[in-house]
C-alpha cells in the first residue's frame, strides 16, 4: 500500500466532520472518494495534506506516519494536491506558476542565491528546464508567458495539476476536478489522469461528484 488511512478523526468543536475512517490505496491505483456534500471529503484531503492536524488515528505513507506533518514537509515526501476552487497565483504567468511548485526541490540556500553563486545558476536553470518539460507534457508550453488568470477555465485547471506534478508526487490529490467543465474537457481531462498513471506511475486519489468519471476511470471507490 501507499496510503493507509487508520482510524482518522476530525472534528471542529461540536462539529465531527470526519470520524473513523479508514483507507487502503495500492501504488498506481487511480482510487475514488464519493459523497454528499459535508461528508468531509475535502477535509480528508486538508488532513491528508496537512492543513488540518488529525484529531485521531495515522496516515501511512509508506512505512511513513505523516499525521501531523507540516504541508511543506508532506510534500517533500511526495504528495501533491489540487483544490476544489483554483488556488493559481492570477496575476503571476503559467511559467511562475510551476516554478513556485518546484520550491522542495530546489537545493541551493539564500546565500548562494544572495551572492550568485555557480549552485544558484546550476539549480535555477534545472528548475526552469523542467518547468518547460512539464509545461510540455500538460500541454500548455504555448501559455507559458500568459498570466494564469486569463486562460480558460479547463486550461487553468491543467496548470494547477502542473504545479502539482513540479512537486515530482508519488501521491496526487485531485479535489472535484472535473468541476464547471464541459464534456470535451473532461475527456481530455480522463484520458490525461489516465497517462498520469501509466506514463509517469502516479497514484491518483479523485474526490469527484461527476460519477460518469468515476465510474470510466476509477479502479475503486470510496463512500463517506
């Protein structure tokens, strides 16, 4: 397994917005999670990720329990995450945007940035070779001096999920992707999560209310 989600609990005051659940996802599993609305799906995904800290139980990644890691630290060890309302920096380019994403990668200091030194250049430029490379990949090298905010709906999306893929995850959280697109933009987005994990080996996890992509790409299913 992956992932193993162990007895995980949250709750906000009086509120329990996730109690006790517990699951497994294999590595290269493209794994669904589905639900009413206030099921506590996306707060799942903020406990998974870090944003919020786990009342009870472990999340396993690995051998890794990662429950209570900070979100930067979660994703060095490779997981990376989407929103369910997008989260791009508008008024940067789609070029600054997967740069940001590229931050627990890089490995030179403020020193070395501070006095230009060779590790500065040398990361800097492997950095904005690879921001290209995956630029490429998602299909938007055409975009990379347009700010974020100006591409349309379906195109921001991809770019999200190209800042996810800087992080280089094992694990990519998709939160309600498919979310406000048309249907020629959710084949495209199908067959591209379906490359995700054949091209590149990456375990999806999906939380999705549009259940014809559940059911076209999901090798299994969840219900909160």
């Amino acid at each position: 397994m992956i992932l193993s989600l162990q007895n995980i609990s949250k709750s906000f005051g009086g509120l329990t917005a996730v109690d006790g659940v517990n699951i497994d996802v294999r590595e290269k599993e493209i794994f669904s999670i589905i639900g009413p609305n206030g099921a506590g799906k996306t707060t799942l995904f903020n406990v998974l990720t870090g944003i919020y800290r786990p009342d009870g139980g472990r999340i396993m990644l690995g051998d890794r329990n990662i429950a209570g890691f900070s979100p930067e630290r979660i994703a060095a060890h490779g997981v990376g995450r989407t929103f369910q309302n997008i989260r791009l920096f508008g008024s940067m380019t789609v070029f600054e945007n997967v740069l940001v994403g590229m931050h627990t990668r890089i490995r030179y200091n403020y020193l070395d940035a501070l006095f230009r030194l060779p590790r500065f250049f040398t990361h800097e430029r492997k950095a904005r070779d690879r921001a290209l490379e995956l630029l490429d990949y998602v299909g938007l090298k055409d975009s990379v001096s347009e700010l974020a905010r100006n591409l349309p709906y379906g195109r921001q999306r991809r770019l999200e999920v190209c800042r996810a893929l800087a992080l280089n995850p094992t694990l990519l959280l998709l939160d309600e992707p498919a979310a406000g697109m048309n249907p020629q933009e959710i084949a495209d987005l199908t067959a591209f999560m379906r490359r995700l994990r054949s091209e590149l080996g990456i375990t999806l996890i999906l939380i999705e209310h549009h259940m014809k992509v559940v059911m076209d790409i999901s090798d299994r299913v969840a219900v909160l």
